[in-house]
C-alpha cells in the first residue's frame, strides 16, 4: 500500500453502503462535498469486501475536483493495522473516526444518514428520532489502536530531538567506520554471514525486566537446545549463572553506557550487535567478536544489500535481528515486563543502572514519572498489591475476580509495548513472552517457560 498522508483524513469503520437509509454510497458522495479538503479512509474486515467496495467506490462515488479521494483498507490484524497507522498514515494531523450509523423513525416512518443533515424528529409523526448505532465496539477498538499509534510517533520524535541535542548520531558513526569496515589487522564480521543461522531454531531474546530473576534456571536448562540473545546490561549475570550467551546487544548513544562491559577479557564466541550509531566507547570496550546491524542507509553507502529495522529500545534491535538476520522459527520474550512486577524493583539483579551518571538516572526516572495503570497478561502466580490489580465481586463469603489484571507501567513502556506489536506482526514469526505478571502485548501470547521444550 502506497503512503497516506494527507493532513485530514475520515476514517469509516465497516461498509457504508450497509447503512440505511439508502444502503449505498451516497453519503461518501455527500461527506465528500461538504469536506473538500478531508481524505477518506474505509476499514473493511475481509478483502472479499475490500475488492466488493474498491468497485462500489468505482462506480458510485464522484470525488470533488482537487479531493484527495479515498481509500479501502481491510482490517485482518491490530499489529498490521498499529504499523500502518504508525507508517503509513504518519503525516495525518487530523482524524475523525466513524461507524455505520443512521436515524430512525420509532414508528419506522423514516430513516436519515448521519453523515448527511441529522433528523431530530420525524417529519411524519414528530416524534424524537432514534440513533443507532453498528459497528461500535470495532470504532472503540479502532480507536484504542489510534491512540497507541498517536503516543508512540509523538514518543519517537520527542526521543530522536532530545538524544540529538544531547550526542551526535553523525559523530558516533565516523568514530565507529573502522569497527564497521574492519582494518588492517582485523576484518570485520558481515551481517550477512549471520544471516538464517536461526532456522528451525528457538531464539530467546534475554532483557533486563525483574522477572528475569525467576527464569535463571530455566534459561540454562534450554541453552543447549535454543538460541540465547540478551541486552548488553544482562551479559554478565547471564555468564557468572553458566549461561551460554550466542548474540548480546547494546544500541545506547552514549559513552558512558560502555561501563556494561566493564572487566571484560573472555567473551567466548558471543557476538556483540550494535548499530551504526552506538557509542564508540561500548563498542571498544567489548573485546570479543562483534557485528554492524546495518541501517537501510548504512547499507547503501557502504554497498550492502543486507540491513534491518532498529527499534527505540536495545530489546526492539535484540528481535529484530532474530527474526530478520537469523530467521528463527520462535522468539521468545524473556525479562521483557515493561511495567513494574515487583515491589520497589526496576530491573534484574545485577542490570542496575548504577554506574550512570546521576544526571542520566534523573531523566530516566522523569521519563518513567508518570506511572499508570495496563492490562496484564494475568498469569503465573508472581502477583503483589502494590503493582497489580483487579476488580471484585463480593459473593457470600468471599471476593470473586471481575475483569481484567493490570499492572503497574508508565507511558515508554506502553510505547515500548506498541512496537513489539508492530514488530510481531510485520515479522511474522511465532513470538511468545514469558513474563505473565508484565504488561500484555497484544499478538503475543504468553508461555510458561518452565514448560517449554520439555
């Protein structure tokens, strides 16, 4: 699909010729004439109806001169639907959101479009009219993914102008060209000799959540027959446990993040990935075997024809390159919370952030300030008061569970969350999360890991 982006934009959920009263697209012709400068968007739920209403739109509807017409979507998956809203429509400033409705006459006298001059009474018997209304639980939902989708572009433009007023991504890219490029005296690994060394295979993508402390012992017990991938900040509680690490990651612009790495002389045949943005001192600290994930950009300039999607967390990168550069089968999500699972704990053991300076710390914990409340995945049984909750009934003698688990988050997190949404559908791989007690991610069902592969 070709990029939407007008500035104003319509968005009609389901088939408006299934609206009354005239059971066609006459109110699209109307709407269109009134909204010279307003874009309409159509979601549909299967393409039987998109090429059903591609025709119809054809045949019936007659844009305005200078109208920026129409388009039909259908609507298969939230995750396609997220990445499209977030991609596609990116240059959307207005939105108006719709469903099949119409008003009607209690004595079934008449019947009148929304879209066109509502009817307060019927013009035959006076009485008030009748709104009803169709589709409303899927405007609701659509809406839902709106906003997700609003909060995280607002979230990456805020991030990419604060980190560029603060480093130099174009700096940290020439100081890095001979890593990239390798010299003289050591060459530099490809990203294409990694590529599909995950088929057929499990990758488990290691982050640095609380409930990482619970899954130790089964990350050794599957290291022999998974692949093991983890964010830079876990690398060396992963090894002082006896964990074999394939791949650890490391995306932070800033120098001062190299102290992950401090100390370290034996990494084995672990690979350390990074982007052609990350500082110069992580990269040089790490003194093992390391690998460029070349942007699109990069990739053309330096000749390549392998590259891959980045991500605004180390643990967006992480899975990224299992599903793309590896091509593994299943990802799984371990220490991947994105919300606070335990009392007063903001990360694993030994992932702390104390060795950055106070000044990053504090703008950190402001980011995170704003603490609110996100559905859980409600299973496993690592559950406390203070971080998550649910409604209840009380029954004779005891207090019955209504509704759905949450947990304690913060709005990064959410936009963290909404772009594993996106990833895992884009990707489409079998993506699982093994933290139950962590904030839901929508397409990614949780899995047990002390179950899997047993």
């Amino acid at each position: 699909m070709s990029d939407f982006t007008f500035p104003k934009v319509l968005i009609h959920i389901g088939r408006p010729d299934q609206s009354k009263p005239h059971e066609d697209l006459s109110v699209i012709n109307h709407f269109a004439l009134e909204n010279p400068d307003v874009a309409v968007v159509m979601i549909v739920d299967t393409e039987e109806d998109q090429k059903e209403m591609e025709k119809k739109v054809v045949e019936q509807v007659k844009w305005p001169k200078d109208h920026p017409g129409g388009l039909i979507i259908s609507w298969k998956d939230d995750g396609e639907m997220l990445d499209m809203l977030c991609g596609k429509m990116y240059g959307t400033l207005s939105w108006r959101v719709v469903g099949n409705g119409w008003y009607e006459c209690p004595q079934k006298h008449q019947t009148g479009a929304t879209m066109k001059t509502p009817l307060e009474k019927c013009p035959t018997c006076q009485e008030k009219m009748d709104f009803i209304r169709v589709n409303e639980p899927r405007v609701e939902q659509f809406k839902t993914l709106l906003k997700k989708a609003a909060s995280l572009m607002k979230f990456d433009t805020r991030s990419g102008v604060i980190l560029k007023t603060m480093v130099s991504p174009d700096s940290n890219v020439l100081k890095n060209m001979p890593a990239i490029l390798g010299c003289e005296h050591k060459a530099a690994e490809k990203l294409a000799s990694f590529q599909g060394k995950g088929k057929g295979k499990t990758a488990i993508c290691v982050s640095a959540g609380p409930s990482l402390d619970n899954e130790i012992e089964n990350l050794k017990r599957l290291q022999d027959s998974s692949l093991i991938l983890c964010v830079g900040r876990v690398y060396k509680r992963l090894r002082a446990a006896g964990i074999r690490v394939d791949y650890t990651f490391s995306c932070e612009m800033f120098d001062w993040d190299a102290a992950i790495f401090d100390g370290l002389t034996d990494t084995g045949d672990t690979v350390m990935c990074y982007p052609n943005v990350c500082a110069p001192a992580t990269i040089k600290a790490w003194p093992g075997r390391k690998v460029c994930m070349l942007d699109a950009q990069m990739a053309e300039l330096l000749g390549e024809t392998l590259f891959m999607m980045g991500g605004n967390s180390v643990s967006h990168h992480q899975m990224n390159f299992a599903c793309e550069i590896l091509d593994a089968d299943t990802i799984i999500l371990v220490g991947q919370d994105l919300s606070y699972t335990k009392p007063g704990v903001t990360h694993a053991k030994g992932s702390e952030a104390e060795k950055w300076p106070d000044e990053v710390k504090a703008l950190d914990a402001n980011a995170h300030g704003e603490l609110s409340w996100g559905e859980c995945y409600g299973r496993g049984d690592r559950f406390h008061p203070e971080c998550h909750r649910q409604g209840g009934l009380v029954a004779p003698g005891k207090i019955l569970p209504v509704g759905v688990m949450e947990v304690r988050t913060s709005e990064p997190y959410k936009n963290f969350a909404a772009l594993f949404e996106i990833l895992a559908s884009r990707h489409k791989k079998k993506v699982l999360n093994a933290c139950g007690e962590g904030l839901k991610l929508n397409g990614i069902p949780y899995v047990d890991l002390s179950e899997w592969g047993k």
